[in-house]
C-alpha cells in the first residue's frame, strides 16, 4: 500500500512543563526519544525539540541534535509548527503560542480539564487525544488465545451445569502468559477468584479445600505438582495448564483463530496499563509499610483487586512480586454493594483498577465514603488505578480529584488513599517513556496509522475516535 505525502513537515517536541495534571512540572518524561526523533528525520520531518525535553529521563539535548533534530526554546517550539507532540496535555500560557489550524498530539484527557479543552477549540486547535487511539483491527497472541480456550475448558463441567457462579477458583502462581487465562476465568463470574503465590499449599490457606478448582501450570511451576496430588486426595477439582497445552493447545488455538475473527477495534494502542497497575500496586505497599499503623509488607498484606483488565493485572502482577499469599480479584459480580463489603472488610490493600461507562461515572461509586468509614479497618490503603477528576469521577467516592506527586496520598477515616495522576512517574519514568516513545513513533511512521500523513478522509479508523477537536 503506497503511503500518502508528508502532511505534517515540521514537528515540535515539547517539554513536560508545569500544566493541569503537572504540578510542580514534576512529570519529566518524553514524548519522543532520540532513537525514535532520528526516525522522523529520516522519513523527511524537520524536528525540534524543546530545550531540556529529555533529560528527565537521561536523554540529553545533543543526544536529539545528533538524531537530526534542532533545539528551541519554549516559545520557538510551540510556533509555526504542524504538528506539536507532548507527553500530557500543555498548559494553559502555551496554548496562544500554537498557530491557528496545527494539531497538538498528547494525552488530552479532554473531560477531565474542560476549561482547556475550550481553550484549545477556542484557538482552533486540533486536538488528537493518545489515550483514545485504538488498535484496529484487535491483536491477540497465541498465548493470549490458548488463555481464553484453556480457561473454558476447565470451567467447562460447571460451565455446562450452568454452575459456574458457585464455584471457587484460585490461580496456582502468577506468569505473564497468564493474562488472558486470569481474565477469561474472572469473566466467568465465579463466586470466588483469586491467585496464590507458587509453592503455597493451599490447605495452609484455606479451612476447606474440597469442590474448590484450583489451576496451575506444572511447566512453569513444576512444584505444583506435588502440591496438586494433595489436593486431589482432600476432594479439589485441579486442571494442568500444561498438560492442555502439550495434548490440544495447537488444535485450539487453529480452531479459535478459523471461528474467532478479530474484533474490528481492540485495547488502547499508546498504554503502559500494566506498568500502571503495577505501579500503584507498588505505592500501595510502600504505604502499609511505611506510613500505615498497620506496618505490614509482603506476605502478611491481605490484598484485594478491583478489575482484571491492563491496570487491573498490573496490580495483580505486582501483588504476586511482593510475596502476597493470596490476591482477591473481583469483577462486575463481586462489587455489587451487597457483595463488595465482605471483601473490602478482610483487606488491608484494595486496588480499584475497575473502569466504569462515563454515564455512571460520578453516580455508581464501588469503593463508597461510607466504605471508609464504616467497612475498611483503620490504616489500610486504597490505591485508585482509574482517577478522574470533578468533571469525571472515579468509581472511588472519595477520589474527587487526582493526587499528585506533590502530594501523593491522604487520609480520609483512618483509611490512605492514592489515585495519583500518572502512576508510572513512581519510578517508572524511564522504562515507561522509552515504551510510550516507541508506541507514538509506531503511530506516526508505521505502515497501519502513518499519522505524519495527516488526517486524510476517511480518517483511519483506529485515529478517529482519538480527534477529540477539530480538525480544523
């Protein structure tokens, strides 16, 4: 497929300066790093990076001059370009520095900042919002797939019982060619899911082990085999990953991709989710720790997560690296208000990485004041993976707006709360930008998007929902 011209000749790389969602500019990561800068040169743009965009995050100013990029001041950066890139949304002074007509590529976040977001229509701006393009058509790896069609063929006894809701299932370990099957069997509603550390008996865990499914892979964690013999004796159902894998996994996974056409869009294409989830997760234990009367670390933390989708198996993920015996996952079923109260009464870490439809954000709160007060025992955290802002709220009541790394976290009944506006700044900054850098450049160069061809009708499909003003 022949690529259009160049639309968008001279690109701007902006600095994270002090905006909105940036206070005290303590956000230090770029759009785009040296590597990827040299590209768009290489495919003709003329490039300039703002003076001090990169060394947040180790890239210094002569690293971009020896990608073919030149070096400007504020003011120089934002005029008479095309095309402006910033890592989050610009601040409120910059917006008149932008010539009428030029399209600015960021994380807009457009409902949680609406008096920029008129500022910007008001300037003629074009807007498009990273956070909303989409892959299109959907991918999904073959790990991904043997995940979904593994976890229906355990469940499936109960499955075709209709029973599945009655059932307790438990992960045996936590791996990331799990994902998929983590989230396919959290789909399945079960009355209980969660996942136990490898090597942990689970009669150490639970007062009754019988009728309870518990899933392991005996490739990955060879001692779940001795440990799953133990369980078949005291009356629980097991399933081996492996096994399912060696005797039908190239067959099912022939046969899902002949009778499963990908959806015509799938997950956010610019995202570090996971990093995100795990991020959080992380703060979260640094607060039991370190700020929390309770003291506790590792194992001795009860930890429940909200959601199982990217940030949602980011805290998984991390939960399962600071040694946690057992992480509750909940889905839709689990955080209604009859049900949610059980579980966050038995933690001392809840992670809301559950995302709700803008129409009940604001009015449908998992995670209530009244939870607070009356429900999560004194000292233990709440980390709120999703955030918001007054104008779009979090599914947890009492995050009205966003913390900040300025100030993190605080107290509200005895309970610590955090829903800081990006969790990956918590030490993550530069692993986080190289990917988000290697992300926007794919967009813009990649034979799919080719986004410095500029928005040519019809828009591609993935791109359109993300054009949030404009184009003007």
């Amino acid at each position: 497929m022949k690529k259009p011209p160049l639309y968008y000749t001279t690109i701007g790389i902006a600095r994270e300066n002090e905006s909105p969602e940036n206070p005290g500019a303590l956000e230090k990561r770029v759009a785009l790093v040296p590597n990827d800068v040299r590209k768009l040169v290489a495919a003709g743009c003329r490039v300039y990076v703002e003076e001090g965009a990169g060394t947040g995050v180790g890239f210094s100013d002569e690293l971009y001059i020896d990608a073919g990029a030149k070096i400007q001041t504020t003011e120089q950066v934002y005029a008479d370009k095309d095309l402006i890139i910033k890592f989050k949304g610009p601040a409120m002074e910059h917006i008149p520095l932008m010539k009428k007509g030029c399209t600015l590529f960021c994380m807009a976040h457009f409902h949680s900042f609406p008096k920029r977001a008129k500022a910007l229509e008001d300037h003629k701006i074009t807007v498009i919002a990273m956070e909303n393009i989409q892959e299109t058509p959907q991918k999904r790896t073959d790990d991904d797939i043997l995940g979904r069609v593994a976890a229906d063929a355990a469940l499936e006894p109960w499955i075709q019982r209709n029973a599945q809701n009655y059932l307790s299932v438990h992960m045996m370990g936590y791996h990331d060619k799990f994902r998929e099957l983590i989230r396919r069997l959290a789909n399945h509603s079960p009355e209980q899911f969660s996942v136990l550390q490898s090597g942990v008996d689970p009669v150490d865990v639970f007062d009754e082990v019988s009728q309870r499914l518990f899933i392991y892979d005996s490739k990955v964690f060879p001692e779940s085999e001795a440990i799953t013999r133990k369980l078949q004796e005291k009356g629980a159902f097991t399933f081996d990953i492996a096994r399912y894998r060696e005797e039908y996994g190239d067959e099912a996974i022939r046969l899902y991709k002949k009778t499963h056409k990908p959806w015509q869009t799938g997950l956010r294409r610019i995202q570090c989710l996971h990093e995100t989830g795990m991020a959080g997760a992380r703060y979260g234990f640094t607060l039991l720790s370190e700020e929390s009367e309770l003291s506790l670390s590792g194992k001795r933390v009860k930890a429940t997560v909200l959601g199982f989708g990217n940030v949602g198996m980011g805290a998984i993920d991390e939960c399962y690296r600071q040694g946690v015996v057992q992480t509750h996952v909940l889905g839709r079923a689990h955080t209604t208000k009859e049900r949610i109260i059980k579980w966050l009464s038995e933690s001392d870490l809840v992670v809301n990485g559950a995302e709700q439809p803008a129409a009940l954000r604001g009015k449908n709160f998992l995670i209530s004041n009244n939870h607070l007060k009356t429900v999560l025992r004194k000292g233990s955290v709440v980390i709120d993976l999703i955030g918001g802002s007054a104008t779009n709220r979090s599914p947890v009541e009492p995050v009205v707006e966003c913390t900040y790394l300025t100030n993190p976290h605080y107290e509200q009944d005895g309970v610590l709360v955090s829903a800081l506006w990006g969790w990956p700044m918590m030490g993550m900054m530069k692993e986080t930008a190289l990917k988000y850098s290697n992300q926007i450049a794919d967009v813009l160069l990649g034979d799919d998007e080719y986004l410095i061809g500029g928005l040519t009708e019809p828009i591609h499909p993935g791109i359109k929902p993300a054009v949030v003003c404009g184009p003007f």
